[in-house]
C-alpha cells in the first residue's frame, strides 16, 4: 500500500512540475498573453528563429529570419539588432485580441539607411540579392554593420505599438505589422528590407 501511495504521488509531483515549467500556451489570457510578450522578447535578443517563427507574424523577419538558418552573419546581425530591446505590456483587450506593449531600443534607421544606401551606390539589386549567400561579402559587411550597431544611442522615449494576436492550436501569435517591426528593431528592419526589395 505504501508503494502504491508513493508511486502516485510521484506521478502527482512530476505532473506539477511539468504544468509549472510549461510555457505560453493558446489560452486568451492575461498571463498567458504576458509570458508570450516576454518569449517573444528573448526570442529577438537571441535572434531564435526556431520561436520567432512559432510565435511572431513578420514578413521582414521571416525573411531575415531564412537568410539567418543558413548564414550565421544574419544571426549576429539579428542579435545586434535586438542586445538593447525591451518590451513592457502596457495594456491587454482579450476581447479585440490585441495588446499594447511599450518599446525600446537603439536608434539604428540611420546606421541602418546608410549602409543599405551604400550598398545600393555600390550593386544593382540583382547583385545585391545574389550577394546575399556570398559568406565574403557578408563577413564584411555585415559586421561593418553590427560595429556601427553597437555604437548607436537609445531611442529618447519608449514607442508604444498595438499587436494583434491569433491563438494557433499550440500557442499564440503576434502580427508585427510595419510599425511594430520598425518599433523592435529601431527602424533598421524597414532599411534592411530595401536590400533584397530592390528600393
């Protein structure tokens, strides 16, 4: 009887900790809305592409996203990108499934256009595009880029953005629209796109 009784309540601990450790889930809650904003943060610090493709809606970033699980130059970039990146709910509406997060980051959308615009002077956008699987051109360039990252200042004041979030079976989503993706990333995602959009 004693075995019996020690073998439940084993299986009872191990549930406990799997359910406490789990993480965000689908569930249209405030809490659970709140551990995916702070998943979603770590995922850009770390530049996890694997967890921003689970939980994060980007057209920018998936395509970054791409380029970066074959070239670990745009993992760094990725990184460098988002060291300074924080992000503090402001407010949540289950009903209208969004919520408002306010961001702050480095200033980088003139680090960011002046190397895009220099490299534009330089290629063709047929070039560039090609260029962006040449592990030369991105060893050094991208870290030109990540130096001059690194030297940038902080945005004076935080921005607030609006997310829209959708439950996906397993966990939920948030669309980064063009605001929202310029926002984390301090306006370097819109100038980074011009390199493979041509513009």
């Amino acid at each position: 009887m004693k075995k019996i009784i020690s073998i439940v309540l084993c299986i009872a601990f191990i549930c406990l900790t799997f359910a406490g450790c789990s993480g965000p889930n689908a569930d249209m809650t405030e809490k659970n809305i709140t551990q995916t904003v702070d998943v979603v943060e770590a995922a850009l610090k770390d530049f996890d592409t694997e967890k921003l493709g689970k939980y994060v809606n980007s057209p920018t970033l998936s395509i970054i996203g791409k380029y970066a699980n074959k070239h670990k130059q745009f993992q760094e970039l990725g990184k460098a990108i988002f060291k300074n990146l924080e992000i503090d709910v402001k407010s949540i509406n289950i009903d209208e499934k969004t919520v408002t997060v306010s961001v702050s980051n480095k200033d980088l959308t003139e680090v960011a256009s002046n190397f895009v615009t220099s490299l534009n002077d330089q290629y063709t956008a047929f070039q560039l595009i090609s260029m962006l699987n040449d592990e030369s051109f991105l060893d050094v360039n991208l870290a030109q880029l990540c130096e001059e990252i690194d030297k940038a200042e902080m945005i004076s004041e935080p921005v607030e953005v609006t997310l829209t979030i959708t439950p996906n079976g397993k966990n939920l989503i948030f669309t980064f629209d063009e605001k929202a993706e310029n926002s984390v990333s301090g306006g370097a995602l819109s100038e980074i796109k011009r390199i493979y959009s041509g513009s």
